[in-house]
C-alpha cells in the first residue's frame, strides 16, 4: 500500500459561536456590519464567511461558524495579536457573556 502524498495549501481559521436565538439577528448583523470590513481591511485574511450550523444546537440557541482563510500560522498570530484580540472584546462588549465561542485552526491539505 502507498503512502498519500499532500500538502498545506493554507490555514483555515474557524471560530463557532453559540447563542440564544433572541441574539442571532443582531449577532449576524454585527458579524457584517463590524467584523467582515475590519478583517478584510486589514489585509491578513481572505475569503470570510458566515454559516449558520444546522446541527449540534441546544434548544433555544443559534449557532454559526466563522471562517478565514491565512496563509501560514505566523500570520494568523499576527491576526491576532494586532486585530483578533480587539475584535474579541469589542463583542464582548457588544453581547456580554450570551455570545461564547471556540476557534480551531486547520491546515487545508491537497492530496496527489
């Protein structure tokens, strides 16, 4: 049996947020109005989008996933440590404690 030969082609960053369905709206709104043009202004990220989970919610709760695009994870802590982190408390701020996430960073693999 051979071996699968592949390799990185980017960084996908994905954050998942759950909250109660009363802060949805608002929630997607925010993300396009606020996060989408910051992100995309600052140049490090490409391809953001907002999706909606269909499956694994709790009653009463929304959930999205939120992605990006980097090339390499030295950019995504760039990202972060310049932007993220401001956009993470500015949520805050905006939503309290009702909007909770986690993010997950993977490596998108091409195979030959």
């Amino acid at each position: 049996m051979g071996r699968i030969a592949y390799f990185c082609t980017m960084i996908l960053y994905n954050t998942t947020y759950q909250m109660p369905e009363a802060d949805a709206r608002d929630f997607v709104i925010w993300v396009h109005q606020v996060m989408l043009p910051r992100v995309n202004e600052f140049g490090h990220m490409k391809h953001g989008r907002l999706s909606r989970i269909l499956s694994h919610k709790e009653e009463g709760t929304e959930c999205f996933a939120l992605q990006f695009e980097v090339e390499s994870t030295a950019r995504l802590h760039y990202w972060f440590v310049k932007q993220g982190k401001l956009l993470g408390e500015e949520m805050l701020k905006t939503f309290g404690n009702r909007v909770i996430g986690f993010s997950t960073m993977m490596e998108v693999i091409d195979g030959e």
